[in-house]
C-alpha cells in the first residue's frame, strides 16, 4: 500500500468509527511525542555577579514620590 494522503484517507475512511477513534488518538500520541521539548540549561550559583551594575542613586527616592518623605 502506498503512502499518499488519498489512500491514507481512504483507508482511514473504511475503518469503523471506534477504530477511527483510535486513529485520531494517535495521530495525537505522534503530535505530541515529535514535540520538542525546551530545555532549560542549568546555571551556577552567582552566574551573572559582577555582570550587572546598579547606579549609585537606585535606592533613593524617585521625584514623583518626593511630597510624601
């Protein structure tokens, strides 16, 4: 049997409606096993320290907020 999507459809088509269920599932099945999956890489502790540098005025108030000090 040759692997065209008409022969496909028509096989499928001459299947009882259960097996044709079953079918469905398993295109599903084939779906979501052919996914891939993301992996996260694992980091070290303290990665990026030194990396980033915050400004010398990141803890003082912000001018909107000044009436309220």
């Amino acid at each position: 049997m040759g692997l065209t999507n008409t022969s496909l459809k028509i096989e499928i088509k001459s299947l009882p409606i259960s097996l044709r269920k079953e079918v469905a599932d398993f295109v599903a099945f084939l779906k979501t096993k052919n996914k891939k999956k993301v992996k996260f890489k694992s980091r070290e502790f303290e990665y990026a320290k030194g990396k980033i540098q915050l400004s010398q005025e990141f803890d003082e108030p912000l001018d909107i907020f000044k009436e309220y000090t």
